[in-house]
C-alpha cells in the first residue's frame, strides 16, 4: 500500500500517437488499473494516456493527469483531476514518481525517460509490447499480465 494507507496509485505511460494496439492495451489497462480500486495517474494528453483514462472512467476509476501545460484544456476529457505544470517534458519526472509502479506501453522517448526516471527512484517497472530491451524491468504480453505484474511488485 501507498503512504499512510492511501490508494494504490498506477503510473500508466506511453506515446501520444500509438499504434491501434496500444491504444486497445491501454484502454484495457485502465479498466484492469480501476477494477483493482487503484488510481490512475498518467501524462493527461492523448494517445495512450487517454486510451488508459477512458478504460478507468467506464468502471468508475479514478484518473489523474500530470500534464506539460498551465492550460487545464490541453487535457484529455477522461480526467478527473488536471495538475497543469507549465513544465514540458520536464512534467515527466512527476509522473514517473507519483506511482507505486509503473505500466509502459509503447511510445518513444518520452516514454524512455520516464521509465529511466522511475528506475532511478526504484519504482517497479512493466513494459507492454514495446520494442526495446531494457534490463531491470519486466515486460508483459497482454494488459491482464502487465496488471498482474504491476500489482504483484507492489506487494512485493
């Protein structure tokens, strides 16, 4: 559990224009993520984080996006809660450490630098379906299986 028994929070990242698959995992992700009664926190623009939020908001999970602007309307819709930064890319070292673990799922470099930024604050990492190969983090082959992982780190 979280500090002082709070919600599990999740740190779901990835690209902001994926392919159709990852954007199915992410919205599958988000559902699995809010099923469990976690928080969802995220990037708060398109692609996979908005993939990821809609799946949470179909079962009544809670979403919350970190996003690189100071104009809450940049945001994806699917958000309960907007913390507008102003900080660009630099918004990413926030997401990073505001999960318990961290569930990637595609994306490019951005999505590189906060998983190095999440290894970096020994956060336990889950790659879905991306292409490289990273040492120190675990990698899945379906949303259930990046879920199962994610939530077995935590209590590990």
């Amino acid at each position: 559990m979280g500090m002082g028994g709070s919600k599990i929070q999740v740190s779901l990242i990835g690209g902001s224009k994926p392919p159709l698959w990852a954007i199915e995992a992410a919205e599958e992700v988000g559902k699995l993520i809010a099923r469990r009664g976690a928080t969802l926190v995220c990037g708060g623009m398109r692609g996979v984080m908005e993939a990821a939020c809609r799946g949470a908001r179909e079962e009544g999970g809670l979403t919350v996006g970190i996003i690189p602007y100071y104009e809450k309307d940049k945001a994806n819709k699917y958000l309960d809660v907007v913390i507008p930064t102003g900080l660009g890319l630099a918004r990413n070292a926030l997401v990073a450490a505001s999960g318990d673990v961290v569930i990637a799922i595609d994306g490019v470099w951005g999505t590189l630098s906060e998983i190095a930024l999440a290894k970096n604050l020994g956060k336990g990492i889950v790659v879905l379906g991306a292409e490289w190969e990273l040492s120190g983090v675990e990698y899945a082959d379906t949303p259930e299986e990046a879920v199962d992982t994610a939530f077995r780190m935590i209590e590990e």
